[in-house]
C-alpha cells in the first residue's frame, strides 16, 4: 500500500520531440512527470499524459505555436514539498531556499546532474532525445516520503 504521503515523480527534459519506449516504460506507476523543456512535438506531452498528469515548462527550442500554453517557470507542490521546474537554471530568478523550494528541476544542458545546496536539491535529468553527446539518453525518477526526498537516473539507451 502506498502511503498517501508518498509519491513518484518522473522527470524529463529535451526530448526534442522523441518519446522513446524506454522512458514510457520507466515511467509507468509515477504519480506525476515533470517535463523541464524543449519538448519539441506536442505529441511528447500527449504521450506522457496518458501516463499520469504533466507538468511541462517551454524551453529555448520550443518555439512552435502550440508551445504557447507552455509558461516557462511552474512552482508545482507535490505532497509537503514544493518543486521550481524551468529549462535553464541559468535563468533561475528566485531563491528557492527563501521560497521554501525543496527541488529545483531543470535541463537545457543535456547532462544530468544532481546536487545539493543550503538543503535544496538541484536536479537536471539530461537529455532523453535524440543524442548528440556522448551521454547516454536519461530521465530521472523522484520519491518523496513526507519531506524526504530521493532521486535515482535512468539510463533510457
């Protein structure tokens, strides 16, 4: 039984229109994804939507006129905590410990990365889209217990 304190979260970035099999299989069960831009086709979101509820922010490449319903920053609370998703986070216009933020999601980098900073997690899930480093395609998944938070990558290649 799950408790009602506890949920997944799925979270991706720069999908630059591709949906692979791989990151819908990884996803299934999650309570949420969290889609930190560059999305590229709408038929990414509407994919991810019959997972389970999106949250998607607009990245630099989104520049399609569906994207337009896309803000480019979302504060999203998810049981006792609060998530700040953007694409860059060279753009980051607030300060998440202030704002009592427990995670900064983002992406743009297509690197992932994971850290924490004065008790705020920083994390960017790479790039789950058509590679063109030599990272291996990644998402990331999210579980949060009460205020306790746990991220772990997935490998999507």
């Amino acid at each position: 039984m799950v408790s009602p304190s506890r949920h997944r979260v799925g979270i991706v970035s720069d999908t630059h229109g591709l949906l692979r099999p791989e990151l819908v299989a990884a996803f299934q069960g999650v309570d949420l994804i969290v889609h930190a831009g560059d999305v590229g086709k709408e038929v990414v979101l509407r994919g991810l939507e019959a997972i389970a509820p999106v949250v998607a922010v607009r990245g630099n490449m989104d520049r399609e006129r569906w994207t337009a319903r896309l803000r480019y920053r979302e504060m999203v609370p998810v049981g006792e905590v609060m998530l700040y998703v953007l694409h860059d986070l060279q753009d980051l216009d607030l300060k998440p410990r202030a704002a009592s933020i427990a995670a900064v999601i983002s992406g743009h980098l297509h690197q992932r990365e994971l850290w924490k900073r004065k008790d705020v997690w920083y994390i960017n899930p790479g790039s789950a889209g058509p590679q063109r480093s030599g990272a291996p395609a990644s998402a990331a998944l999210m579980e949060i217990e009460g205020k306790k938070i746990e991220v772990q990558f997935v490998d999507l290649s």
